[in-house]
C-alpha cells in the first residue's frame, strides 16, 4: 500500500518528535537518520538543531549524517561553488617527497582562516579538503593519488610542529568531513573525488592526527 501524503507528514513529525523531546540517545540518534533517509528538506532545520545543539555527540553526528543524505543530489555544486569560508592551503615554498622513481615536489603549506568555529556543514568541510586535493593535484601532476595523500600527510607533520592552531583548525574540518566514521567513506570518496582506498588513507591519517590533539 501506497504511504499518501497525509501518513508521511505524521511520520515526519513522530520523528521530530523523538529526535526533539526522546531522553534516549539511541533513540534521537535513529530519528535523525531515519528523517535523513526521508530526503525531505523540510525537516533540515529540525536536524540542524540536533546537530549544533544536542548533548550527545552521537546524536550530533546522526543528524550531520541526515542532512549530508538529504544534500547529496546538491553535494558537487555545493563543493564547487567558492566559500567565503573556506580555508586555503598556498603551495609556495620548497620540499620534497621521493615515492620510487617518482621526485614529487611538495610545497610547505600555509592555512588562512576567513571564519571562526563552530564546525562548518559537511558538504562545507568536504569542499575544503577536495579543493586541497585539487590545488596539489595542479601543482603536481605527476603525482599519483598516494602520493597526493602523502603530501597531505607531510604538510600536516609540518603544520603541527610549526602553526598547531591553524593545524587543530583542519583536523576539526577532517572530523566533520568522517563525522560518520568508516562507514563514511563510501560517500565521502566519490565526493572528493578519489577511491575509496585512498579515503580510507586520508581517514587514517585525519585518526592519527586526532589523537594527537590535546586531551586524547
């Protein structure tokens, strides 16, 4: 039988409901992707809500997962539209990364923020770290997709060492761009235009860096 317009509503609104008003987090946590497998754009400030401000971290992370479901039609004009927001990596100073018979040559990167936290929206952060992936692509196009991520790689040790603040600031865009975990990388791949066994590299790298931030 066929769910008319009318039972879809008052799913709609059980569902906010719970994501709203359940003391379950679990609970929460199913509403929210259960309204991102909807695909109703109305309900986007509903999860915008349970993302910035619900307790749980959990909760949060569902309901960044939802919206990303429901932009995904949108997500590659998002990414490719410019940001007033997005941080930029300058590629202008010398460095070196010998992969076998491959001299790839890696510029020390430098970031500006135009913005402040909080966290940007997923298809914000993939944006960023695509257009990253494309600058060193440009830069270096002899490059083959590892050594694009051990380029990364470097220029995060560099950063580290050298602007820890402007370094934390990309690992909390990476955190956004994994929010969903490993599960996440089958839809972030194909959106950062590279294979899913490179992702799974950049999510190792972004995991390492993580722990590495103060507290953990």
């Amino acid at each position: 039988m066929a769910i008319t317009p009318e039972n879809l509503q008052a799913i709609v609104q059980i569902l906010c409901k719970l994501l709203r008003d359940s003391e379950e987090p679990r609970i929460r946590a199913k509403a929210a992707l259960s309204l991102g497998k909807l695909g109703i754009e109305s309900v986007i400030p509903e999860l915008d809500r349970a993302a910035s401000t619900d307790p749980d971290i959990q909760v949060r992370l569902s309901a960044i997962d939802a919206l990303v479901l429901i932009a995904q039609p949108e997500l590659i004009a998002i990414m490719t539209e410019p940001s007033n927001n997005q941080p930029t990596f300058h590629i202008n100073r010398v460095g070196n990364i010998n992969t076998g018979d491959v001299n790839v040559e890696r510029d020390m990167v430098g970031i500006q923020y135009n913005y402040t936290f909080p966290e940007p929206k997923q298809a914000e952060a993939v944006g960023q770290v695509s257009q990253v992936i494309q600058d060193i692509r440009q830069q270096n196009p002899q490059a083959s997709e590892i050594q694009i991520v051990d380029i990364i790689e470097g220029e995060l040790v560099t950063m580290r060492q050298n602007e820890p603040q402007k370094w934390q600031g990309w690992i909390d865009v990476l955190s956004v761009v994994f929010a969903g975990g490993v599960e996440a990388i089958k839809i972030v791949a194909p959106a950062l235009g590279i294979p899913i066994e490179i992702a799974k590299r950049l999510y190792e790298i972004y995991d390492r860096n993580r722990d590495r931030l103060p507290g953990n």
